[in-house]
C-alpha cells in the first residue's frame, strides 16, 4: 500500500524539477512512511510512498524490467503475483525482486496496455514506456484504490490525493460548482468531477493513456449481470463459499502483522469466520461502538470474536471527540465528503493500526447481495415516485410533517423515519434516483439554498439522471439487478471506498476487501435475483451459506448501518459548536448559499420540527474543506 505522484510535459525538451516532485510526493508521506522513491527523466517524473506489506527487504519503487524501458510506481495489493510471476518467467521473463509490483512491468512487456486485465487486486499505478514516450494512468476494477490528475502548464500531473496535485507551483484551485451541487444531493463528489474545476478522478476501471500530446481515457472492465448462473441452491451455495474462502486466503498473503475490522454485521462477521478457518493463531479483531446503543453493534460484534476466540479490540465515539476531529479527518479528504461514518471509521483504524498494518473487511458485501433494507423498499418507492404530483408534493409531506420526530434512532432502526423521509422526497424521479431516498438535499431544496446569482454561474445538474444513467446502462434485466449495478458503480466507489482508503491510510493502514476481488463480484452479479432478495429477506444465499458459521443474534437481525447519532449531538452538545461554524458570518457556505435558508435549516432541527442531522453534517464538511484548502471562485 503506497501513494503516487508525477508529472510529465508534453515538451520533451523542458525537464521536471525534482523539488516540485519532492514535494507533490511529500505531503502524502502518511501513506507510505517506509520510503519514498523517485525516477526523473528529463520531461517525466515519477514518484512514490511507500508502505511496506510484500517483501519488505527489496519492493522499494520504482521498479523496471529488465533494460530499463519500463518503469511503474505502484498503489495497492495484487493478490494472484505468485501465478503471474511463475506465468511470465515461463515466458523468459527475469525478476529482481520478490514484490508483487514487478510483475505490472513485465505483464506490460507482454501484453502492453492490455496488462491490467491480468490483475487481481486493487490498484493504481503510472507506468512510464520510455521507447514508446508513453505514459500509462490506470485504476482497479471496484475502485478502490484513488488517482487524480489534471491536464496543466503543457502537461499532466497526477497523485493518490489531490493535495498532490495542489503542491504544483501555481495549481489553479477554481471550485466546481457542479460538482458541489451533486455533492450536496448525494454526500460525495461523483466521478470524475472533484471539488476542483481543474482536477478529475480516474473513474474505476479505466485506464489514461498520454502520447504524443494526445490523452484518451478507456473503461477496461465492466460487471456483467447476465447471463445467469445456472445450477441448484445447493450447488450455487457450494460454489459461493468456494469463492469467498478463496478471496479471503489470497488477502491474507501479507508479510506484516494483520487482522479485521468487526462491525457486528453480516459482512465483517463472515470474513473474521473464513480469517479463523486460515490462521493459525488467533484472529486480532477491531470494534467500534457509541455510547448510545441504538447506534452501537458491539453486543453482536463480541458474540462474533467470542465464536473464534479473536483477540479482540473495542473503542467508543463520545461527542467530545467530534468537534477537533472532524476537522483533522477533513485534511485527508481534500474535497467535500459527508459520510459521517469516516468519524467513527477514523477512531477504529488508528486504534487498529496499533496492532497491525493490514485489516480485512466486509466492504461490498451488502452492493452485492441485496443487503440494504431499501432495496426491498424500492418496488414501493418506484410505484410511489411515478404518482400524481399533488399526492408526493402535497398530501404525502404534509402527513410526514405531523408524524412526530424521531430522536436518537437509526433511520433503518425506525418506521416513522421512513415515512418521513419519504415525504421528503419531493422531486424523486426516474429510475435509480429513487436509492438515495431523500437523506440529503433534493432538487427543491437545492434551489432554495443555492443564492441565485451564483446558481445563475454554473450549468444546472441532476443528480437524479447521474444516478439514472448508470442504471440504464447496466447489462441486467432486473430492477434490483441495475440498482445494485448503480450503486456499484457510484455509491461505492463515491463514497464507501472513498471514506475506507482515507481513514485507513490516514494511519498508514491497509485495508483490504475480499468482497471486492473481481472475480467473486462477476460470479455474484450473475446470481438470480431470489438469491438475493427474496421479499424482505436479504442476502439470501449469503445467510444460507454461511448459516451455521455465525451466531443466530447476527444473522437473524437487520441492517443497522454504521451511522452515528448526528441529530441528538446537533441539538444537543454539539449545538454550539455548529452555530459557531455555519452561522458565521464569514462562513465560507453563506458566500454560495442564502445565509436565510441555513438559518432555517438550523432552527427546524433545533426545534425539533425535521431531523436535519445528515444536511448539516453535509454543510459542516462543505464549510471545513473551505476553510482549510481556500477554493477561488
């Protein structure tokens, strides 16, 4: 696990300056603290972090074939290089180390841009082909692993974050307010906008190539719904614990000291089951909980290590924690980010990283299997999206209004937050929009936060449609089917992973996904839809796989989500402390809203009129990010 940077002008006569490079490569040294590496060649400069986890003695970066024509810096695990590496040398290739990065060079010598097709893992990496003066930009199938770039100053530069980028002498910081109005419906910046105009992501999955001046961006993989496995339950149940168990063995080839992130869920709790079936000591476990039990799962997360005899860890979130922290969690963003589980996901992975450098977890799981209650909500969402206007603008959020509150309760945990977040949804619309379900801010909502001359600056965006379009494009014949294919698609690597690779790397941890191993996702996709979801059962061949596996108290009970408990801190301790940031006057926020529209946000919550809890987290992180990296209008 390791960060990456670099540049490249197009000019082949202007050379990279070193000390740019250094400190592009510097400001990331939380991903890497092992050592950094850097390979200059007049116009092109590479560099890299690292942190070591495979062949501690020889894997430093960057690394060459064997005549020095290739030359990569490398983010991520490729968990399959032993057969890769016995594959090439059959072919004549010779290696010099025993990392898994070298086998990128040498797949590159054999199949060219082709090479990442043979990758099982995640991954971003930047290879530079100094016969072909070509540069190679290329990111992993699930997304999780991070690369940015920006086309600037006769060039191309690039990095893990974008506070690389933001070292460049210079570096425009324009704010993309596109991308902030899709933020604030959806809690994440989508791909491949970034908060910064000049700044986009690699989308997962695609590879950039720059040569000769020319820059084309390609999607390499997709996840194929169809056709559908054909076999009986039993024989489909035999064949998905094969798959997992096979997913979790090759993520715990590791050369340092690893364990679990335990939520207490379905997903984490399976893979601490199949680590204890493969290790030979036992299993280090790492929990998170909050003082409030209905926002905790560490009952079910100690019945988990009690079954494997883990040696386990638990640490609580308490509102004094917040305020400091949220704001140091921020710097490892870079761009607004409003899951609110990066706090207590924060906590764990320093806590975690005391122990160990690499953590599993269940990340995916539930985008694969059906695991979100919504997803059996949504048959009743779609119909209820397609009434009449006077029905889902009027009738329905009116009712909502005079349901009462709900305080210090999880929305998945409560009915009533449901329906109300229901009568929410004023402007639900097409398709997979119906997903987000009104947590955030909804197109009526965002036009009246928005100041209109501002508004007025930048091209309207629809949410809605982004998400719509991914669903459209999924090859999958079902609802649920090109549902779970959008959210793949965009909220996991928008936000899940997002929150995942920062968190961990904030403490030079590294975090690794069997759920997310490419081969289990394109057998997973291809399952029917009654594995899945069948009623209001979810995961349903995931249960029965793994049944006997886990305790009853984990398997029986619903998705909680990791959420934490924003609008009772919101009315309560944390009151002040969120008047203080959004009510300034020199808020960054009320130079782009109307300061009247955050005012009566923040009195409906304080009143307990509407549970505001996740908008004013999401104009929080707006705000912090604006004060700590300075976007110019």
């Amino acid at each position: 696990m390791c960060g990456i940077s670099g540049l490249i002008y197009t000019n082949r006569d202007r050379s990279v300056d070193r000390n740019v490079l250094e400190r592009m490569n510097g400001v990331i040294a939380h991903r890497g603290p092992d050592s950094d590496g850097f390979f200059v060649d007049r116009n092109v400069g590479l560099a890299m972090r690292r942190l070591a986890i495979i062949d501690l003695v020889s894997g430093d970066q960057p690394i060459a074939n064997e005549n020095e024509t290739a030359w990569v810096v490398f983010n991520g695990e490729i968990y399959n290089f032993p057969d890769l590496r016995r594959e090439l040398e059959s072919k004549g290739h010779s290696f010099k180390t025993n990392t898994d990065t070298e086998s990128i060079v040498h797949l590159y010598e054999e199949y060219g841009l082709e090479c990442v097709n043979h990758l099982r893992g995640m991954f971003a990496f930047a290879l530079w082909d100094v016969q072909k003066q070509r540069l190679m930009l290329a990111r992993d199938r699930g997304g999780q692993k991070p690369l940015y770039y920006a086309e600037h100053d006769g060039g191309l530069i690039f990095g893990s974050e974008i506070k690389c980028l933001l070292e460049y002498p210079n570096f425009p910081r324009t704010v993309d307010l596109e991308a902030i109005d899709h933020y604030l419906t959806l809690q994440y910046v989508p791909d491949p906008w970034t908060g910064f105009k000049h700044i986009r992501k690699l989308p997962p999955a695609h590879t950039l190539t720059l040569q000769e001046g020319s820059i084309s961006v390609q999607r390499y993989w997709d996840l194929p719904y169809t056709p559908k496995l054909i076999g009986s339950e039993d024989e489909l149940i035999e064949e998905l614990r094969s798959q997992l168990r096979e997913a979790v063995r090759i993520r715990m080839i590791s050369d340092v000291p690893l364990g679990a992130h335990l939520s207490g869920g379905i997903d984490s709790s399976l893979i601490v089951a199949l680590m204890a079936e493969h290790a030979s000591r036992p299993v280090k476990t790492f929990s998170i909980g909050f003082d409030e039990e209905n926002f905790s799962e560490l009952e079910y997360a100690r019945a988990v290590a009690e079954r494997y005899g883990t040696d386990h860890h638990e640490f609580k979130v308490s509102y004094g924690d917040v305020p400091a922290t949220f704001e140091k969690i921020m710097t490892f963003f870079d761009e607004p980010f409003a899951d609110s589980s990066a706090l207590p996901m924060y906590f764990l992975s320093c806590m975690t990283r005391e122990h160990v450098t690499v953590a599993l977890n269940g990340d995916g799981g539930d985008e694969l299997f059906a695991g979100y209650q919504r997803y059996a909500l949504d048959r009743f969402a779609n119909i209820y999206s397609r009434l009449p206007g006077s029905v889902t603008r009027g009738i329905v959020p009116a009712l909502a209004r005079l349901l009462p509150e709900p305080v210090n309760v999880p929305i998945e945990a409560n009915p009533i937050a449901g329906l109300k977040r229901l009568g929410q949804v004023a402007d639900t619309s097409r398709e997979a929009s119906i997903v987000r379900w009104g947590s955030y801010f909804n197109d009526r909502m965002k036009r009246d936060l928005w100041r209109k001359e501002v508004r007025a600056s930048f091209l309207g965006s629809d949410s809605s449609e982004l998400l719509s379009e991914s669903f459209r494009a999924a090859t999958a014949d079902s609802f649920l089917d090109r549902t779970l294919y959008s959210d793949t698609t965009n909220y996991l690597p928008g936000d899940l992973l997002v929150k995942a690779d920062r968190m961990t790397m904030a403490h030079s941890l590294e975090g690794r996904s069997p759920f997310l191993d490419h081969v289990l996702m394109e057998w997973a996709a291809r399952l029917p839809e009654k594995m899945k979801l069948r009623g209001r059962a979810h995961k349903v061949i995931l249960k029965k796989a793994f049944a006997k596996a886990l305790p009853q108290s984990v398997t029986k009970r619903g998705k909680q989500g990791f959420g934490i408990p924003l609008g009772a801190w919101f009315r309560g301790p944390l009151a002040d402390w969120t008047n203080a940031t959004l009510l300034d006057p020199n808020a960054g926020v009320r130079t782009l809203f109307q300061p009247s529209a955050i005012d009566r946000l923040m009195q409906e919550h304080a009143q307990g009129r509407t549970d505001h809890g996740k908008r004013i987290w999401t104009l929080l992180a707006l705000e912090l990010w604006w004060r700590q990296l300075k976007p110019e209008r």
